[in-house]
C-alpha cells in the first residue's frame, strides 16, 4: 500500500531535483495539471497509470524509490544528468526512425482498407439499392487520402 504523504514528499523530490514546478511535471509526463495537483495536495492517491507515467519519462527512477521510497532518488551509480542526457538522446533517435518507417504507414492504410470493406459491406447489406463511392479520410496536418471500394 502507498502511503500517500510519503509519495507526494517524494514527488515534490522530483520537482526540486529536476528543477519543476507541479504544472510543468505534469506536462513533462503527459498527464493532466489537475491530476498532479490533486495527489500533491492528497486528494487523490496516486494511480499505477500515473506511476507507469513517471518511470518512463524519468527512467533514472527507481520504481522501488518512488513507490516504497527505497532506495535513492536516482538509484544510478552514474550521474543523472548524464543519464538524462543519454536518454533524451535515445529517444530522441528512435523518434527519428520510428518517424521514418513507411511500414507504421502501410499497417495503417490496411488496417484503413479492412475497415472501408467492412463499412462497404455492411452498408450494402442494409441499402440494398445504395452503394458508397467514395470515402475521404482527412488527416490533422491538411492532407487527406480518398478510398474507392472495388
């Protein structure tokens, strides 16, 4: 069981070592502002989604330390600025390629083209008289792909 207090004096650890306030944590690790206030004040326990959170963006924390508060904030032997650096750097590359792999791109075209088929399918089968011509997917950064049915 976590104790709560415990937790939050930890997570307040964090914000001084890493040089953050709880608005700017909370948008480090992805996770709503009013969620880290609400478990740094104690009105809420923190979840394992929220822990889940916090390891990986910080991967330098230990699970043990954050949760049960053994061990040391670091828990490297190396130095966490290093180790930050290191990190950012590898996920900063591997950003780089999962970006550039047309295969992500081609998965999700099939999975668009399975699910055209389907809707066409199903479309036909309740509008026995009416056929779909096209469908247009638009795309958040202004492009857009058009599908035809066979």
């Amino acid at each position: 069981m976590i104790n709560t207090e415990e937790f939050t004096i930890r997570l307040e650890k964090i914000f001084n070592h890493y040089q953050l306030n709880a608005a700017g944590f909370a948008e480090k690790i992805g996770i709503g502002r009013s969620s880290v206030s609400h478990i740094v004040s104690g009105r809420n326990k923190p979840s394992l989604d929220f822990v889940m959170h916090v390891l990986e963006h910080f991967p330098e924390i230990s699970f043990d330390w954050l949760v049960y508060g053994k061990g040391k904030l670091g828990g490297l032997k190396e130095s966490s600025e290093n180790r930050i650096f290191e990190t950012k750097q590898i996920n900063e590359s591997n950003t780089k390629l999962s970006n550039s792999s047309p295969s992500l791109f081609d998965k999700e075209e099939n999975l668009i083209k399975k699910e055209t088929k389907q809707i066409v399918q199903s479309t036909e089968v309740q509008n026995h008289h009416k056929k779909i011509e096209t469908i247009t997917i638009f795309y958040n950064d202004g492009t857009f792909k058009s599908y035809c049915p066979e």
